[in-house]
C-alpha cells in the first residue's frame, strides 16, 4: 500500500472509473503515488541552502523559521565518539515545503525524523538536506530530530582565528562566531535566525558543563554528570556556548535580585576575583546608559589562556580566555545589548555590535575619571594608525571581505561613528537614541538601514543635515573624514 497524505488528487476521476482495472493502468497509479510522495509531483518547494548572506551565503536556510532547540548531549574527550547527540528542532514553515536544510558541519547524522515519521536527508558540505514523508505546509510548525555523533572539530574562520569545538586542557569549549556552531549542532546558523534553547549536557562526573541561560537541574549518575540549561529569551546560535571542564562555579544575585552565574576554571580564579567583583557595578552602569537589561541571567566563563585567545560575548555569560580586565568585562557586558539582544540581521552589520561595545569602553573610562570619549576621539583620530594601521582602509558599514568583519575599521571607526552622533545631537538626545534603539529592536535583529533610519526619526531637525555627513563621511566613506568645521 502506498500512503502520502494530502498530496495525492493527480488521477483523473473518469480514468479511475473506467480503467481501474487494467493492471496497466494500476502501474501508472502507482508510479504516479510514489513520484508525488518523492516530491516530484508535490506543490512545494525546496527550501533554499542558505539565507543569501553578503558573507557566508551558504549560512542559515531558506523556507522556515526557527523556534526552539531542544539539545540532548553526550561528551567524554576519551570517547569515540567524543559526542552523540540529538537535537529536536522546532521550526515554522515560511513557505510550502518538500525539502528543506540544516548546517552542519562534520558528525555523522545516524537517523533523521520529522514529526516523528523517518525522512529522507543527504549531506553536502556543511549541508543537511531533509525531504519529509509528506509536504509541509506554510504556517505549519513541525519538529525534525536528528541523531548525530563523531568528533566535532575547530572552524577556521575567513582572518584566519578558530571557532566551533575547541579542545582545551581538560575538556572543550564551543563557540560559534560567527558560523561555528554547526561543528556542535544542525541548525539554521545565520543571526537572522533567533529562538530559543534547552540544553541536555551529560560528561564524566569530574567535570563541570556550562552553558546559556539559566542552570534547570543536575544530576549524578554512576560516573556521569548531567546539567540542563534553559534559555528562554531569543538568541542566535553563534552565540551558544558549552564550556566543558573543570569549573569553581559562584552563584549570587544582584542586588535587584539578577541571578549571576559565574565559572572559573581553578587555575585562573585568583586572578579573575578583582575584576568579576565588579560585575554587579558594570551591570549597573550599562543598564544607566543602555536600558534594562534583556536577560534572565547574567556570568561569565572563565577558561584558561590560550583555550580560545578570545573573549566572545555569548549570551547572558561572556566566555573569556584568562582573567579579563575591566575594559574587556564592559564591551562584553555591553554586547548583552548590542549584538545578543539586538542581533545584525547579517554580517555586513556587524560594526552595529562592535561599534557600540568599543564605545562603552570609552564612556566607562570617561566615567570613571580616565580620558573623556572625546578624547579618545581626538587621539584615535590623530594618532590611531600607531595602533591599529588599517583603522582607515575602509569604511565600518561596508567590509570588503568575511575577513575583515572583525578587524579594527570594524571596531574602532565604528566607536568613532558613534561619538559623532553624540557629538552631534548632544548628551540627552544621544541617550534617547541609545535607549530607544535597544527598546525598538529587543530580542529582534536589525541592519544598518534600520539603524540609520531610527537615527534620522530620533534625532533634532536641525541636525539631519550633519547626520548625513556622518553616513556618507564615517559610516561610509573611503579614507581618513575631514572632522567638521566647529559651528
């Protein structure tokens, strides 16, 4: 018996009537049943293989929308595999369906289901492809699962820095800017794809996993430890992490009852204590200038030098190579806002993220008695080619290349984008747009255009003009700006 649900009305009413009883024609049935269960004569589409970023194309997936992760996993760095796991993936149907994608990078998928009826898949590249036993609708929501092991191993990125699964001294550590977390999980891996995460983590007893979110249990069983973790607020899958090892974990609250998540692996704790101390006051800080905080949670992880040789500002708990300084502590906490709740809906907006957290640095400095923002400003523009001798080879909102996403146009000129709209608008205009920028796009994504727009709206009439200036000259334009006139 053929069944495929929904998808079968391409027989004729009359030719069933009057030759259903030719053995002949009972073939052509049947071939027909079973070319529109395959897809080929279904109404659907296949879901495209990536989301057409400017960058990395082939990230993300067209035709859905995903909602939730719910991951189950097993890691022992003595095992082979080092990792099984299964992840349950839901996810809203954005067009009608015969196939669709996941990212996934390495690993062996063992079995592949949706809605719990075993599907088709085929691997290409970092490519999962998924045909369903029957069509799937636009507007449906449907689960797929998919069971999975090997090794998972390090993605290098485009500058050349290492991403996805990071062995270190006595476990690993996943981190996923900005493509790597297809080395750990299948999933749509682009910022503009956002739900949110459970997190399954089993490891031998002597360890500690560390994740997202908010901690929902532990337990012990013969030699394994499992630990859930629940992120409930959106977050893009670059900034997952699981950070497995041993840990000295601190547990507190701030002082408006935030809970704070702190792990630290035993040989950097001493040297971290000063500066984590801080974080309540920093949380403060950023929560003055910024708006209320967008997480549940708020931590840190701690690995050692060397682990990753870079702080990343994973969701509700930065992840930092050492002991990080206070400069670092404050871009990374200011990321909560610019860059995990407000997301760039690609990676040319990636100086949205960076812009903003470089230049909380400076206004933390500014505030704590150091040099103003504006001088900062100043000495950046004078003399910043000391230190950064690309700071003017192009412009923050158009990188030329996935390399350079991360470079310092990205980061500094970025920072100088933003002290001149403060310069601009002024103090209280300034903070007006800040504030309302993270209110508008809270847990959403956003790109340049949407950023410029909002200025515009926000900003004093009689500064639309200068702002302009800013697009074209700073935000922009080729070179080193002429810094304007004083008015």
């Amino acid at each position: 018996m053929v069944s495929c649900p929904r998808r079968i009305a391409v027989v004729p009413r009359y030719v069933r009537s009057v030759l259903v009883r030719s053995v002949l024609v009972r073939s052509v049935l049947v071939l027909l049943l079973l070319t529109a269960c395959s897809g080929g004569g279904g109404r659907g589409a296949d879901g495209a293989a990536g989301v057409g970023d400017p960058y990395f194309p082939k990230s993300g997936n067209g035709g859905y929308d995903v909602t939730h992760y719910d991951l189950t996993l097993a890691y022992d760095p003595k095992g082979r595999p080092a990792l099984t796991g299964s992840a349950v993936i839901t996810a809203r149907a954005a067009q009608d369906l015969d196939s669709f994608h996941l990212d996934l990078k390495g690993l062996s998928v063992e079995e592949v289901t949706v809605e719990g009826t075993r599907a088709g898949w085929s691997r290409k590249g970092q490519e999962l492809s998924v045909r369903p036993a029957r069509a799937l609708d636009k507007g449906e929501t449907f689960r797929v699962t998919v069971a999975y092991s090997g090794t998972p191993q390090p993605v290098t990125d485009p500058d050349g820095s290492q991403e996805g699964w990071l062995r270190t001294a006595d476990g690993a550590l996943a981190l996923g800017e900005p493509v790597g977390s297809m080395a750990w999980f299948p999933g749509s891996h682009h910022p503009s794809d956002k739900a949110s995460y459970d997190i399954a983590v089993t490891v031998p007893k002597d360890l500690t996993a560390v994740s997202n979110g908010e901690p929902t249990g532990e337990r012990t069983v013969g030699g394994r430890r499992t630990s859930t973790w629940h992120t409930a607020e959106p977050m893009a899958s670059y900034l997952a992490t699981l950070a497995i090892g041993r840990y000295t974990v601190t547990r507190s609250t701030t002082k408006d009852g935030l809970p704070v998540y702190v792990a630290v692996d035993p040989t950097q704790t001493s040297a971290s204590r000063k500066v984590l101390s801080r974080l309540p006051e920093v949380m403060d800080w950023a929560q003055y200038n910024f708006g209320p905080y967008p997480f549940s949670s708020v931590g840190a992880i701690v690995d050692r030098p060397g682990d990753s040789g870079y702080a990343l500002e994973t969701q509700n708990r930065p992840v930092f190579p050492g002991p990080p300084d206070t400069a670092t502590l404050v871009h990374e906490i200011a990321h909560q806002w610019f860059g995990d709740s407000v997301t760039p809906r690609t990676w040319r907006d990636m100086w949205l993220n960076e812009s903003f957290a470089t230049y909380a640095e400076w206004l933390w400095e500014e505030d704590e008695g150091g040099a103003t923002a504006e001088e900062t400003f100043t000495d950046l523009y004078e003399h910043g080619e000391d230190d950064y001798p690309d700071l003017w080879d192009f412009p923050p909102g158009e990188p030329p290349t996935a390399a350079d996403i991360s470079s310092d146009p990205v980061y500094q000129r970025g920072a100088m984008v933003v002290h001149r709209i403060r310069r601009t608008v002024g103090d209280d205009a300034f903070y007006d747009i800040v504030q309302g920028w993270t209110a508008a796009h809270r847990h959403g994504t956003a790109d340049t255009d949407d950023f410029t727009a909002y200025v515009e709206r926000q900003a004093p009439d009689e500064n639309l003009d200068e702002i302009d200036e800013i697009w074209d000259d700073w935000l922009y334009g080729e070179g080193r700006p002429e810094l304007p006139r004083e008015r």
